[in-house]
C-alpha cells in the first residue's frame, strides 16, 4: 500500500512538473488594436527585414510586404538568441499594431517602393517605422542576402 501512494505522489509531481512549462508558453491575449503576426525574414540588430513566404507556408490576415523592416522588441534574454542567429533566415512571431504594415507608393519590385515624402518638412525620430513585440521566434530553411 505505501508503494502504491510514493508512486502515485511520484507520477503527480512528475505530471505537474511536465504541464508547468506548457501553461507557461499559453499566449497573451492580442489587444483589439494589434494582431498576431508570423513573418520570415533576416535581422541585422534589433532590425527584421521581411522575407518572401513559401508557397506552402501558411499566411495571415495581416499582409506584411516582402522588405519592409521591423524594429524588434523583446526580452533581453530572446533578442541575445535572435542576434546570434543573424545571417540565418528565422521567423518570428510576434504582436503588431494594425496599421502600420500600410503602405504607401508603389511598388517598383524587389521590396522596393516609391512612394511621397514627409508633409511639413520635419521628420521625427522612429517616424513610419513599424514595431512588433516579439513573444517567440525559431530558424527556418534558407539563407540572408549578404551585402
């Protein structure tokens, strides 16, 4: 009788211990204002270029175009492990504000656009930038443009 409770105990505990990290790794809600995205692509610093999604890859609601850059942010800990990938191809998922995949111009090939410049003359700092707080990231089969 004793060994059957100490191996019940053991198989609970070890039951718990295993479950722990899933419910950890449930995602935060996505505000009304953002969306969950998944995008492929390169960094270079805290910068993720978008890359082209294979034809088998599954899209999202939340168009981002081929080219258009990133700025990430993300814990300490996560952004160290992204940056030791650079040069590799990675997608990261993460959460963004609608709106600001838009896009203004048009489009002359390659992730390149045309499009008007600033109204008032002044630029500010981190203007038309896009942001996406990475929640997680993983490598992915092809290599980054080098310059």
């Amino acid at each position: 009788m004793e060994l059957f409770i100490r191996t019940r105990i053991v198989t609970t505990v070890a039951i718990a211990m295993l479950a722990g990290p899933l419910l950890a790794q449930e995602n935060k809600p996505v505000p009304k204002d953002s969306a969950r995205v998944s995008v492929p692509g390169c960094t270079k610093g805290y910068i993720f270029t978008v890359g082209s999604r294979a034809a088998n890859e599954a899209g999202s609601n939340f168009d981002i175009p081929e080219g258009m850059h990133l700025r990430m942010n993300g814990p300490k800990k996560m952004m160290a492990e992204i940056k030791a990938h650079e040069g590799s191809m990675i997608q990261i998922t993460g959460l963004m504000k609608k709106g600001q995949n838009r896009t203004d111009g048009v489009a002359i090939g390659g992730g390149v656009r045309v499009g008007p410049g600033p109204s008032g003359g002044s630029l500010s700092p981190g203007g038309g930038q896009a942001f996406i707080d990475v929640e997680g990231w993983r490598p992915i089969a092809g290599s980054c443009p080098s310059r």
